[in-house]
C-alpha cells in the first residue's frame, strides 16, 4: 500500500503541472459587468485588495495576481485593478497575459488620459514577445574547425515595467452646507406663544374695563367685583406667557445667527484600488 501511494504522488505532481501550464497558456477572461455590485460585493473587493497588496508588496506576484483577480471578479467596475494585474503578469514574465489585462482596460476604459501611453506600452511587450518567439533554439555543442570567433546576438532589452498604477485623485464630491432648522422652529413656537399670551391679556383688560365702567368707585356686587378680579387674574397669566414667548423668541434668533453651524454633507462613495510605489490604498469616487 505504501510503495502505491509512493508511485501516485509523482503521478499525481505531474497531472496537476500539466494543468497549471494549461491554464497558463489560456488567456483569462475578465468578467463583464452586467449590473451593479452590491455593497457586500464591494466590501469583499477591498478585502481581496488588500490582500493581493501585501503579497504585491513581498514580491510574491503570482499570489497578488490570484487575489486581484477575486476582487475584480467582485467588483468589475475597478477597472484599475486590469493595469496593476498586467504590472504582476510583467514581473512574472508572462507578457502575454499582461497584454491581455492591458487591451481589456482600453477596451473599457478607451477615454483614459494615459490611454496613449497604456497602447505605447502594448506595443513594446508585443515587439518583446516576438522577439521573444523569434529567438532561434541554441545549437548542440560542437567542437569547431577552427578557432573563429562567432559574435554574439545583441540581446532585446527588456523594457521597464510599469510600476503599479496609482489611480488619479478624483474631483472631491461636491459639498452641501446645511444650517439646523430647530432655532427657527423654536422661534415659531415663541412667537405663537407670545401672540396667545397677547390674547389671553387683552382678553383679561377688557374684563377688567367693564367692571370698572359699571363700578367706577370699586364699590360693586360681588358679580361684578369676581369678573373684575378674574379679568385681572388673566392678564397676569397673559404676561407670563407673553413674556415666556418673547423669551424664546430672543433666544432662538441668538441661538440660529450665532450658534447654528453649517454642517457639510457629502455624496455616498464607492470602492476603487490604488496603489503605487510608495503608496498602497483604497480610493473612493463618487456614486449617484
């Protein structure tokens, strides 16, 4: 049983080599978009971000490479993530898979300000790979004729790769100052309590002007005397009033000119990946 599972495991690292090479020599095709991510979607494309970061960072591109295209596959519309993929397939010498990831991103971004530089770019890893392809087999060792000297190819230098791609700093979100509302509504309430509190007192003077009509010695019946003395019962409930409306009145007028901050609101934001040489982020832009 022993010397079977001995034999099954070189067989076994064979197959799974030959697939590796496999999916290696296919190209990867990228998802489309075809509806919005959602916001769990968008969570879990930053997460696979920043993992293939910290893998990008260690120069273990193959590992960032799986993790970028995770989050691409979950976040289609960060589009970046093409140009910091072929930046990966470039350090791992697989120029083919870079232009690929490169052709996809003008595809869909074909109004990119550095759409001139990414096709200049394509170009020189096309002519690299078929140099590449090109380069005849060397010849099997021989012992020669005669000493003549045989000059050297002149090799095809490599081009610099591109580092990955710090995505441009987008227009800040247009901002909305708003002032709090209460201070005015509480001077409304003011205001009505003191014109009810103006009611209640001229209600309470009238009262009191007809008792003294009939009654100008204060010498009344006892009717008239309590209309009189309620009527001057009301207008002192009408200036306690009047005079708790004016209050607010006069303290939310300080209250909405001197206090009352704007507060900024700003738009809701969505996911998009940065990184760069010295930097390495998540960069949010605007969504409507």
């Amino acid at each position: 049983m022993r010397s079977r599972l001995i034999l099954c495991l070189p067989i076994g690292a064979l197959f799974l080599s030959s697939v590796v090479a496999h999916a290696a020599d296919s190209p990867v095709e990228y998802p489309v978009c075809k509806s919005t991510p959602t916001a769990s979607e968008r969570k879990g494309a930053k997460g696979a971000f920043a993992a293939g970061e910290a893998s990008f960072k260690e120069a273990d591109y193959a590992t960032a490479i799986v993790y970028w295209h995770d989050a691409y596959r979950r976040d289609c519309t960060a589009h970046a993530l093409l140009r910091n993929l072929a930046t990966a397939y470039e350090l791992l010498g697989d120029r083919a898979a870079a232009i690929h990831a490169l052709e996809t991103f003008l595809a869909r971004q074909p109004k990119d300000p550095e759409a001139v530089a990414i096709q200049r770019r394509i170009d020189n890893l096309k002519e690299q790979l078929s140099a590449t392809s090109a380069k005849p087999a060397a010849p099997a060792k021989s012992e020669p004729e005669s000493a003549t000297l045989i000059p050297r190819p002149t090799p095809v230098p490599p081009s610099q790769p591109e580092p990955p791609v710090e995505a441009e700093e987008p227009a800040p979100p247009p901002t909305t100052e708003r002032r709090s509302i209460l201070p005015w509504i509480a001077t409304g309430v003011g205001g009505a309590t003191t014109i009810a509190g103006a009611v209640v007192y001229f209600g309470g003077k009238s009262k009191v002007d007809d008792a003294e009509a009939i009654c100008p010695t204060r010498r009344c019946s006892p009717e008239i005397a309590e209309k009189g003395n309620s009527g001057r019962r009301q207008q002192t409930v009408g200036l306690v009033v009047g005079g708790v409306g004016l209050a607010a009145v006069a303290g939310s007028v300080v209250w909405g000119v001197m206090f009352n901050e704007p507060k900024t609101v700003e738009s809701e934001t969505a996911f998009t990946p940065q990184i760069g040489p010295d930097f390495a982020g998540v960069q949010f832009a605007r969504q409507f």
